[in-house]
C-alpha cells in the first residue's frame, strides 16, 4: 500500500516508523511507498533518514497516488488537509487532540459529501477510547466514562496541554453538558509505572464530546489530565520556556462503570510509555486497518471499532501494552 504522513513531528515520525517496522498482519498489506511531508522542509528530511525503507520526501500537502493519509499536523491545521482528503476520497486517521479540531471533525462527519469521514487515533483521543469500547463491551449497560492523561508527545502537544488547563472543562452529565474552569477537581490517579500516581486536574479536553457520541446511554463522562502545581499556576500565562522535546513519561487510564447481569462493574484499563511512541503506534495501527477495511468508513473514533480484542492484540505486537486494573473498588 501506498501511505502519506502529513506533520513530521515526534507523533508523525512515531507513527511513520511504526508503519515500515509493523509485523505483517492477516489481510493488511505491507508499505510499498511511504511519502513524509513536514512544513519544514529539515524535518521531513530528517524523518525520511530516521524511518528510513520505503520512506520518501513529499514537498507538499498532497494526497494525490496514495491509498490512505495519516495527519499529525499541530493544532488548528487539520481542517484543510481532511477537505483535501475528502474531496479525493482519500481515508484519513488522525491524531487531533484539540477541543476545536475533534468538534470539527465530529461535525464533518454528519455533512453530506464525498470521503468517509478522518478517524481520530492517537493516545487521547484514541487509545482511550478503544479501552472504553472494549470495556463496555464487557458491560449489559454503560453508566459512567472516566478518562485520565498523562504526559504530552512534543512541543506541539505541550502547547496543547497549557492551553488547555486554563480552558473550560466540558463534562457531560445527566443528559447535559456541564461546564467548569480548567485547573480545578482535583483526583488522584494511578497510572501504571512508569508514571505512578498523579494529580489530574479538569481541561479543555476533546475525549467527552468523542465518548459521547459513542455511548449516548451513558449519565457521565469525564475527563482529566495530570498536571503540577506550576502547570496550574502559569496555565494563565504564555509558555515562559521552550517545551521539552517529549513530555514523557505519560499514559492514558480509563475507568468504565456499568451493570452486568444485574450487578455493578467497574473496569479498569490503562497504558503507560513514552506519550508520541503510544499515539503513533495507535495511529498507524488505525491507519492500516482502514486500509484494509476492518475500520468501518463511518467510524470517527475507535470507541466505535467493533474487533477491540484484535486492535489490541495489534498494539501488543507493536510494543504498546495495556495494563488491567483487578481488586475491590
């Protein structure tokens, strides 16, 4: 198959690398060609070295002679590159992780037109909501959706995380959407090791408005991300420093309440590494299903992929691991 990447970033080169180096998978093809395109000309070359194989330097946002386009442009790019996308029919996955991008996306999904509408796959939205559909999977009914973060996939995922601690949080609840200030509800979270447990604060966070459009019946849905004390406290102000190259170690952690056979569950999933090497694996793994049509062309989150068990054995294969919660809650 013949597969562009959009955005050379530490997301696009995780996810560029994850696409060459993928074990061969029944009824997905191997890359044949590779093309990488960066608006930086130094960084598309530099990830056409690093990935290496069948990669090749693309010098512009063309989606012309390829089966399928992975975007991970930075924030408040993505709208023109899935335009593009669908008015050639070019199946997009991409790992928006803004409230304004994924709301977009979620509304080009309802419009009359041609192309199937881009998946949002990356570590949140993405790997979080393939947790949460495998979970409720599991459950009669889906009562409640927590979903936590931690960590940031580069500088452009940083600048996302400070704008959106001083955000408004958007958390749907009893049939409405609640708003409240970003930096505020507290909560203690446990991710896995290497991240261990952290404050998670409420921000302008993308995950409800994607869960929700999966799981209707449920009467919350929240989400939050972790943050420290000078996070909250210059979330107000510009970033003072430069962002560091990977804001590692991170992970996603998911709970699921529900009823099964008439008892209440509570699951818990959870995945924990090095933030871009995660979204860009879940990426790329989305991408290559989409190519070979196990994701549904109506799909816009993997909270409404039907084979969780495959995705996830996928993701094993590639090194990203899922950690289950089991005790008393």
């Amino acid at each position: 198959m013949k597969l562009v990447v959009l955005g050379c970033g530490r997301v696009g080169r995780a996810a560029a690398s994850a696409l060459v180096s993928a074990p061969t998978v029944e009824g997905v093809e191997g890359v044949e060609r590779l093309w990488l395109y960066d608006p930086s000309r130094t960084v598309a070359e530099g990830a056409v070295e690093v990935v290496g194989g069948p990669s090749r330097l693309r010098t512009a946002p063309d989606f012309g002679d390829c089966d399928a386009a992975l975007v991970a442009a930075p924030a408040g790019r993505f709208a023109d590159y899935l335009d593009a996308a669908r008015l050639l029919d070019v199946p997009v996955v991409c790992t928006a992780d803004t409230v304004d991008d994924v709301r977009s996306i979620l509304r080009r999904a309802g419009t009359a037109g041609p192309g199937a509408p881009a998946v949002v796959a990356g570590m949140t939205p993405g790997l979080s909501c393939l947790l949460a559909r495998h979970a409720a999977d599991q459950l009669d009914r889906v009562d409640e959706i927590h979903v936590a973060k931690a960590g940031t996939g580069g500088p452009a995922c940083a600048r996302t995380h400070h704008a959106a601690l001083k955000a408004w949080a958007a958390d749907w609840r009893e049939s409405d959407w609640w708003q409240r200030p970003g930096g505020t509800g507290r909560q203690l979270v446990h991710f896995p090791e290497p991240v261990g447990p952290r404050d998670c604060y409420r921000a302008g966070l993308p995950e409800t408005f994607v869960l929700h459009r999966a799981f209707p019946e449920a009467s919350r849905i929240t989400a939050r991300v972790a943050a420290t004390r000078r996070d909250r406290l210059t979330s107000r102000l510009p970033m003072l420093r430069r962002p560091h190259a990977d804001g590692g170690p991170g992970g996603t952690r998911v709970e699921v309440w529900g009823r099964r056979d008439g008892e209440s569950v509570v699951l818990v999933y959870a995945a924990a590494g090095t933030p871009s090497v995660i979204a860009g694996t879940v990426a790329a793994t989305a991408l290559r299903w989409r190519v070979a049509g196990r994701i549904s062309p109506g799909m816009v989150s993997l909270a409404e992929l039907a084979d969780t068990v495959g995705f996830l054995a996928d993701l094993d294969r590639a090194g990203v691991r899922v950690a289950v919660y089991e005790g008393v809650f």
